[in-house]
C-alpha cells in the first residue's frame, strides 16, 4: 500500500478541546461541546501553553533578532513579541562583518558597572524583562562611529502565540500535540469533579507524554569550560 507522500497534519484550538474533553468523559465520541464548555477550555488552553513558557527553551521557539543601535543610548525596547529570555548576543560590523560576543550580565553586575555613559563599542548588556516589553541595556553606550557601523543580535526565547479563534493551530510542532491535548485535560480534570485518582493517573499519563516532547526538542552539543576574562 502506499503512504500518503505528506507531513502537515495539524489540529485546531477546537480539536484539542473536544478530544481533552473526551480524555475527561465530558463529552462522548461524536458529542460537541456547549459554547460554554469550549469558552472556558479555551483560557484554560492558552493559560496552559503560557505556563509551559517556564520550562526552559524548545529550540522552534528560539528566534534571532536584529536591535539598531542609537547613538548615547544605552536602553533599547523590545516588543511584538517581547523576549522571555535573552540567551545569546554579538556585536556585529555590518562592514567587515566580524562578530564580537557579549556578555549577557545579571541586573547586579549591570548596576555596579562604572560610567554608564561611556562611550564605545557595546560588548556588554543586561535585559529586563518587564511584563509589557523588554528593556535590553548595552555597555558601553555606542558612540556614532559604532551606529553607523554596527548593530546588535540577539538570540531569545519568544512566547509561544495565543490560542484566540477555534481554527487556530497550535504554536508548537506536531510532536506536542498530544502533550497539549493531554495537559489541557488535566487543567480541566479539577473543574468537572473527575475523582483524584482518576486525575493522578492522566497526571502521571500527562509528564510522561510532555517530558518526550521536551527531550526531543533540546539542542545536541558539546561543552567547554574555562576562564572568562572582562575588559571590564
């Protein structure tokens, strides 16, 4: 027999309710839930999804960015979407197009560094992620030959998108859909009255689904200790 020759099955906002309901007994096979029962699924779901962001880093949600540089000016904003976390960071001469890393700091190191107003290639920088936008902080500030020059790139960890229409499809891979499915059942599992040991048991059917997905999606490599030396 011959396969189907594709790779794009996808499920929708509103496939992953009726089948979480379904793992809950709420609905039947072949049932469709109440307006109700779908609306309050839906911010259980993307409540669900916006937890799971404290998990660490899934390499499909690691994005790079471009951050232009302005003269004497140290704080830069950053939204649409705002980072989670910056992870990675370079200076980058847009003319010979040599990298130069930064160091990401911690607020501590940020606030404790000298003259804040010095002038010069930014090689250093903090980011604050405040509950609207991040405020990424270079250090030095650049001055106008490095503006002209140069620009910033960072890698981070971005949100994952929100589930807002019933057609919506998930912002993850397909190797997550289960685990989606399975979670949204158990955020739901306490509000229909499904006895604890039956939730134990999803619970437990749950991190075992979620915890293969998160080993799939880590990134493959080596590590290397040394000393770091600061020019500053």
């Amino acid at each position: 027999m011959a396969t189907s020759g594709t790779t794009d099955f996808t499920v929708t906002r509103d496939d992953i309710i009726k089948r979480a309901l379904r793992l809950i007994g709420v609905i039947a096979q072949g049932e469709t839930p109440t307006t109700d029962q779908v609306s309050e699924a839906a911010v259980a779901l993307n409540s669900l999804v916006k937890a799971w962001q404290a998990d660490g880093m899934p390499l499909w949600a690691i994005k790079q960015r471009t951050i232009t540089l302005i003269a004497d000016t140290a704080a830069y904003t950053l939204s649409t979407p705002k980072p989670l976390k910056v992870i990675q960071a370079w200076n980058h001469d847009t003319v010979s197009s040599v990298d130069i890393p930064m160091r990401i700091i911690t607020k501590q190191e940020y606030n404790i560094l000298g003259n804040k107003e010095s002038s010069g290639n930014p090689i250093q920088c903090y980011y604050d992620p405040r509950r609207d936008n991040g405020v990424l902080y270079v250090f030095p500030v650049p001055s106008a030959t490095e503006v002209a020059n140069n620009n910033i790139q960072i890698v981070y960890q971005a949100p994952f998108e929100d589930f807002d229409s019933s057609t919506d499809t998930p912002d993850f891979p397909q190797e997550w859909y289960d685990a989606i499915t399975y979670g949204l059942a158990t955020r739901l599992a306490p509000e229909y009255g499904i006895p604890s040991t039956d939730r134990r048991t999803l619970w437990q059917e749950m991190l075992t689904i979620k915890q293969d997905a998160l080993n799939f999606g880590l990134e493959s490599g080596s590590l290397y200790f040394g000393r770091e030396m600061r020019s500053w």
